[in-house]
C-alpha cells in the first residue's frame, strides 16, 4: 500500500526522472512543429485580438502540461509530509489485516496469517452498526504468522495498532498479539499485549515481566482500540486515542519470532474470547495524530 507503479517493478529514481524527461521530450516536440504549422498557415489569417491570445493560450498550455507530467514521486513526498492525508498512515506499514473476511495482509510485505479455528462472523460495533470482524472462542483458536518480514532482527520502533472486542474473560490474561519462538527455547523471549482478568485492565508482558496500566477498565462486550509503541526509548501505550501511564519501564528487543494472535504463549495460551479486527503493525513510532486518525476511521 502506498506505493506506486516504478517502486512496484524496483525502478531507480534516476532511471524514472531519465524516462519523465524522455516522455516529456516526445510529447512538446509534436506541439512545437505544430506551432509553426499554425504560425505559417492559419494565424496570420486571423484577426489581431484572436492572434494575441492564440499565442498567449499555447505557452500556458505547455506549462500545464509539463506541469502534469514532473515526477510524481516528488508530489507524493509532498503527500506523506502532511499529517492528515491518509497516505501518511501507509508509511511503514509492514502487516495490515483487516480480518473482516481472511487472514490476507493487505501491506506490500506479505505477511499473511493462518487461521487455527478462528472464523469471521457479523457483529456490531459502539455505534450499532453492522461490521465484519475475526471470532475467537476462547478455547483453542487463533491466528499464527509464522514468517515475518518488513521488520529488521534488532531493536527498531515499532508500533501495532489493534481493534478488539471481548465477550469474555474466560482466561485470566487473554491473549490479544504478539510474538515469540514457536518452541520452550528462548520462551523468556516472548512479547504479549493482553488484558488482566483481575484489574480488567491492559497487560504487556515481555521477557516474562509485565506492565500494567489500571486508568481504563476493559469491559466486556465493548470495541476497544489499543496502540503499543516501542519506542527509541521506551514504550508507550494509547487505548482509545489517549496516551496511558505505565506502572513501570522494562528493556526489551524485537526478533523476527513468529506473530501469533488471539492466544499467549505455549504454556499458558491464556486465548482470547471475542472478536479482533484491524491489526497494523509499522517499522516506526506512529505519532499521536495518526493514532487519533486510526482510533476514528477503523
């Protein structure tokens, strides 16, 4: 997504500048030998006034027309700058799966995702409206990635972006996404974002360590929308659109394990019961304006 036909095929930017110059060239040649054409044969056959702006109309038409024809590269460099154009969104963007009728990743990476019994089914959303959304049972279903690409083996930022709907803890953390090693190897590895059945609250665990926020209470039945940042520094938590203080600050390192969503890890799969949808995840620190966009528009 967001990217367009020259990076598709892995053009160089020289070559496409080469090839804007060369279209450029074979479509004002025509223009210029008809332009003496007319200068010989018909404009001196018409009026004063006429031939004025018969002259004046041809160059403003060249520079329309060049104008048009300039790289679109540089426009859409332009584009992303501006934080509210939705291309801005597509930036980084190494998985995106709608869930709302397959697993597929609609990124340019690839990263499509197995479905373990999860099922996609019709439900409401806040509003009452009618949306397509991925349904976990709570008991053994999931959905695995197990090769993952778009995100380097090293500490980079990182951000993820998930819509959920629990209907009910029947785990004590049930799982949303994460990952980690498919085997009890390097287990201590594992990164899960979940909820915490006694405080109703958002879990982050890495390396075997939680965070914890208490300031929103998940209740069941309800369209939540959580971003998590791994940041250059730290890590930041937003639910809802608003920016949630952790109880505390733990290390951490990203490695290319598989993604797994909708349960923990082997020993304890805490799975999710309810519906997911929605999940981005981005090689860069998404900042607040697009957080605020994603929590509106998905």
């Amino acid at each position: 997504m967001g990217n367009n036909l020259f990076q598709l095929f892995h053009i160089p930017d020289e070559l496409v500048t080469i090839i804007g110059i060369i279209i450029i060239a074979l479509t004002l040649a025509p223009y210029f030998a008809e332009i003496k054409i007319l200068d010989k044969l018909i404009i001196p056959n018409l009026p004063f006034k006429q031939r004025k702006l018969f002259k004046a109309l041809g160059p403003m038409l060249v520079v329309v027309y060049v104008g048009c024809l300039i790289d679109f590269k540089v426009y859409e460099k332009l584009y992303k700058s501006i934080p509210n154009n939705e291309s801005s969104l597509d930036n980084g963007l190494v998985c995106f799966l709608p869930l709302q009728e397959n697993t597929n990743d609609m990124s340019d990476f690839d990263n499509n995702g197995i479905a373990n019994g999860a099922t996609f089914e019709i439900t409401n959303n806040n509003k009452g409206l009618k949306i397509s959304a991925c349904k976990f049972d709570g008991k053994d279903d999931f959905i695995e990635l197990k090769k993952f690409n778009g995100l380097p083996n090293k500490r980079v930022p990182i951000s993820i972006s998930v819509w959920f709907k629990l209907d009910d803890y029947s785990t004590a953390r049930p799982a949303i996404i994460g990952f980690g090693p498919d085997t009890r190897i390097n287990q201590m590895e594992w990164f899960h974002l979940s909820l915490d059945r006694h405080n109703e609250s958002v879990l982050v665990r890495i390396n075997g360590d939680d965070m914890e926020t208490n300031n929103v209470k998940i209740k069941t039945g309800t369209w939540n929308h959580i971003v998590l940042i791994y940041g250059e520094k730290e890590i930041s938590l937003f639910i809802n659109g608003e920016n949630q203080k952790l109880d505390k600050q733990l290390s951490y390192k990203h490695t290319n394990y598989r993604w797994v969503i909708g349960r923990f890890d082997i020993d304890e799969p805490d799975y999710f019961k309810g519906f997911i949808r929605s999940v981005r995840i981005y090689n860069r620190s998404i900042t607040t304006n697009e957080i605020t966009r994603l929590f509106e528009r998905d």
